[in-house]
C-alpha cells in the first residue's frame, strides 16, 4: 500500500511486480530490443575475452531501479542463464546504490580535469555531435 499526500490508501496489486518485469522483457510494454540481462552479457561478450570473467563476476548495480525487490537475484539468475556453465556470475548490489550515479558524477565534476572534458554550447553547435566523440575519447 501507498499513501499519498492526502492521506488516501492505493493498493497496488501485480503492477509492483509487473513494472519491473519491463526490464528483463521490454516487449511486454511494445519495445523491441533486449533485456538488461541480455545487454549485461552482450556488453562483456564485447570486450576481451581475457576480461569477460572479470566482468561477469564483479558486476555493480547503481541507480533507484535497481532498489526493486527480487532485482539482484533475479538479475543474477537471469545472467547465469546466458553465460558459459564455467562463467562464475556476481552481480553485487551495494547498498547505497540508490544515489551511487549521482555521486559518481558529483566526484567526476569536482575533478580538475572535468573542464577539460567540457563542450559549450558554441562547440556543439558549431562542430555537431562527434565532436564530443573527439574531445572525450
């Protein structure tokens, strides 16, 4: 149950459970590309195969949509599905991972080297999009 500001008492029923389901399966809500546990493993099948252990065993939630009950496990399970049988998978939920993205951007930002970094307005527009492409990697 939630309340709301006028003290009103919403009970939600399979939606709690439903809305997080999206993220494993976007065609329940029409999207046509894949799962977070699909993009996690495409995502380390990508890099070298000398680090794609390491990945799929030290993984790192972060951000508030990681806070949904049953996510980690259910993300875990999910991920051991797609690796190799002798791929060891950790999928590590800090507990501060609400806010964990916020403060990862917050020390980016107080580094001296972040202005560097840096496009004005005037560079996007006169250079486009692959300029940050250029400045940045």
């Amino acid at each position: 149950m939630v309340i709301d500001g006028y003290f009103q008492i919403i009970t939600l029923g399979s939606e709690q459970f439903r809305c997080p389901e999206t993220m494993f399966h976007p065609a329940l809500i029409g999207m046509e590309s894949p799962g977070i546990h699909e993009m996690l493993h495409e995502s380390a099948m990508k890099c070298d195969a000398d680090i794609r252990s390491c990945l799929f065993s030290s993984t790192i939630l972060a951000g508030g949509t990681t806070m949904f009950p049953g996510f980690t496990d259910r993300l875990q399970r999910a991920s051991e599905q797609l690796a190799p049988t002798t791929t060891p998978i950790t999928i590590i939920a800090p507990p501060n991972r609400k806010h964990s993205a916020w403060v990862g951007g917050s020390i980016l930002a107080s580094l001296p080297v972040f202005k560097q970094l840096c496009a004005s307005k005037r560079e996007y527009e006169e250079h486009g999009p692959s300029f940050i492409h250029r400045k940045c990697f």
